[in-house]
C-alpha cells in the first residue's frame, strides 16, 4: 500500500510539473532574431516598429529569419500591407539545405502560420514574382501561445451566422453598436459575422480592424467590401461613387451568402450624419426585406447561394420602442468586464483614430444600446432585451 501511495505521488507531481511547461506561455522571439532580405533590405526593419502604415516590400525576393542560437520556432505571424499574398515558407535543415515547411495560401490579413524549426526560415511569394508587402512579423518560440496571436478561421460553404452586422468603416462596429459583437459572440456564443462597407479602406485601418475584431472574440474572418471611403456633401454623390444599386447588390450577396436570423445596421441619419452610413442603412434595408429574397434581384448571387429572408431587420436608434441592451453590465466572460469596456478595449486598438475624437456611445443621442426592430418575420418584439427575442434555438 505504500509503495502504491509513494508511485501515485511520483506520478501526481510528474503530472503537475508537465502541466507547468505545457501552460508556459511561448515567447515572442522576433526582437532576438536576424532579418536579412533579397530586396528592400534598407527597410526591412520596418516589420517590426509597431506601425501598420509603414512596410517592407518583399516582391521579386525573400525574407530570412535567422532565430536565436538555441531556441526553436513553432510558427510565425504577419501583417499583410495591401492584400494578402500565397506564401512558402523554408526552413533550413542539418544538412544545410531548404526545406519546404509550410505554405500560406488563406488571405487573411493578419495571419499565423505554423513553422517548426531552430536555425533559418525563409518566406517569400509562392508564384516568386507576385506583389507582396509585410507591415508587422512575430516569431514565436515554444510553449502555449498568446491568446492575442490571430489564428482566423474561414466560414465554410454552408456555415450559416446567427447575427450578421453591417458597418461603414473599420471602427464603426464599436462605436455605434458598443458591445454587440463582443456580447453575442462570447457571452452569447453565437455566430457572428461583421460586413465592411469600405473594406477596400487604407492597409493600417484594415489590420487594426482585425486587431479589434480578436479582441472581441470574433475568430471567423470578416467580409470586407469593395467600397472606399470619401468625404461628400450628398447620398447622391455616394451613390455616383459607388455605383447605382451596387450597394445594394453587395448587401444582398452577403445577406444570402452568411444566411443570418438577424441583420443589424446603421442609423436612418448615419449616426453622425455620414452620408455613407445613410446609403449603407438604407441598402441594408432595400436587400433584407427585397432584394435578397427576390431571384431577379443580383442573379448571380442568388444562383451562387439561393434566396434569402432574414427573420429579423435592426436599426440602430430606429423607432419608439426599441431593444435595449445594457453595454454597461458585467459579463459572465471576458473576466467579467462589460461589453462597453471590451468594445473600448477594441477601439483602441484602432491607433490611427487616436484623435478622432470618437468614442463608445453608452448615454446622449447616438447610444450604442438602442436598436429598433424595422422588419420582422416572427412578430413584435415584447420584452424588447434581446435582438433574437421570438426566434428559436438561437444560442440559449
């Protein structure tokens, strides 16, 4: 009996100390390591000053990571400037010669690919000449990484969201909608998808978008539109900037492509009174309620994935008797911070607005709580605390 209590006490602390190094956050090696490049060398350290609006352009050539004598590598993450790019990645082996670890073919933005090896790692463009540009590198060593490390996953063919949010701009999604993503999405555990409208924005708004997202505990990846952001005095001149109905077009393949229960959007009066967030509001509206459930109506998308009709159509601010969802209260996750302060956290992270002067509405005329229910398929709202109220099996 001893003996049996003696091996159970061996085997416990084995057990506990294996636990330790397995839970032994893994290190950001990238300040330790060596870059060199075949082209742009005289920039190459721009990967890591922390800025996303400078790069280092590693088109027509390859970066080389040379790790600290000793420490072994399990992946690298990146910060595409402008479009992603297919990527091979080398390590070199003991023999000394390149070996093909990894390649990178996802198109996310911001993007981690797993890479074991000690000594070298070479990255370059999969086709050798096409254009590809890095603003942000990390390389990280051994043991569990960062919850902050970006790992996005895609939304499969037939993965249907629960809430699919339409947003103008990078930083929109917190400002006017406070804690809607971080709430339905981890508290709520529940499918969420967030549309760009301008998601062809500058390369730095775009990655900080991704940073904000992550820290909201979205983990599939966004849909970035193909609109631009511009400064005009009319919806009329959006409208001829973007193109007649091609807003639209564009909110309706979204709607059938992600086949959401619930829809949500942008103020009538564009919140601040943008005029690209009144012509988004308003094709939100014009595809949820006609345009996606209609066959002639963008046949392309509708033979690509069907017609749609989401249950439920929200405006932020729209109406009398509007849903009220508290931003300001705790929440169960996120080490029960409020929605409000996990979307503050988000905001900050978009660095190039430090002096926009925006800021999460919980209170005054464009508070990021409110929400009016503009279409309905399952009735009025009653209890008016909950965008999925009437609907069934939705994430309770």
């Amino acid at each position: 009996m001893k003996r049996r209590i003696h091996f159970l006490l061996i085997l416990l602390i084995l057990l506990t100390a294996c636990q330790a190094a397995f839970a032994q956050e893994a290190e950001d090696l990238t300040k330790r390591c060596t870059l060199k490049a075949t082209v742009d060398q005289e920039r190459v350290n721009r990967i890591n000053n922390g800025r996303y609006d400078q790069y280092w352009s590693g088109t027509g050539g390859s970066l080389t990571i040379r790790l600290p004598e000793g420490e072994a590598c399990q992946g690298i993450s990146l910060s595409f400037f402008r479009d992603a790019a297919p990527l091979t990645v080398y390590v070199m082996t003991d023999m000394g010669m390149w070996k093909r670890e990894a390649v990178y073919a996802d198109g996310f933005r911001n993007a981690y690919i797993p890479v074991q090896a000690r000594g070298e790692i070479s990255v370059s463009a999969s086709n050798g000449q096409a254009e590809w540009a890095l603003s942000a590198l990390s390389v990280w060593g051994e043991g569990e990484l960062p919850e902050s490390v970006q790992r996005w996953t895609s939304w499969q063919p037939d993965e249907e969201a629960e809430l699919l949010l339409f947003a103008t701009h990078p930083d929109d999604e917190l400002i006017w909608f406070g804690g809607l993503i971080p709430y339905y999405t981890v508290e709520r555990d529940m499918k969420v998808q967030v549309a760009y409208a301008d998601g062809a924005y500058s390369p730095s708004r775009v990655n900080e978008l991704l940073d904000g997202l992550w820290h909201c505990g979205v983990r599939r990846y966004p849909e970035l539109g193909p609109f631009r952001d511009f400064k005009v005095k009319s919806e009329g001149l959006v409208r001829g900037r973007w193109g007649k109905n091609a807003a639209e077009t564009w909110c309706t393949a979204v709607i059938r492509r992600y086949r959401p229960k619930v829809v949500v959007t942008h103020a009538q009066n564009g919140e601040s009174g943008h005029n690209q967030h009144k012509v988004l509001s308003k094709a939100v509206v014009n595809a949820a309620t006609e345009w996606a459930g209609n066959a002639e109506k963008d046949p392309d998308s509708a033979k690509s994935y069907g017609t749609f009709t989401p249950q439920k159509l929200y405006l932020h601010r729209y109406g009398k008797e509007q849903t009220f969802l508290d931003w300001t209260q705790p929440l169960s996750t996120f080490n029960g911070k409020t929605g409000a302060e996990i979307a503050q956290e988000a905001f900050d992270k978009h660095i190039s607005q430090d002096r926009s002067g925006y800021r999460i509405y919980v209170s005054g005329p464009n508070d990021s709580r409110y929400f009016g229910l503009y279409y309905s398929l399952v009735g009025p709202d009653e209890a008016r605390d909950d965008l999925f109220e009437h609907i069934e099996n939705s994430g309770e």
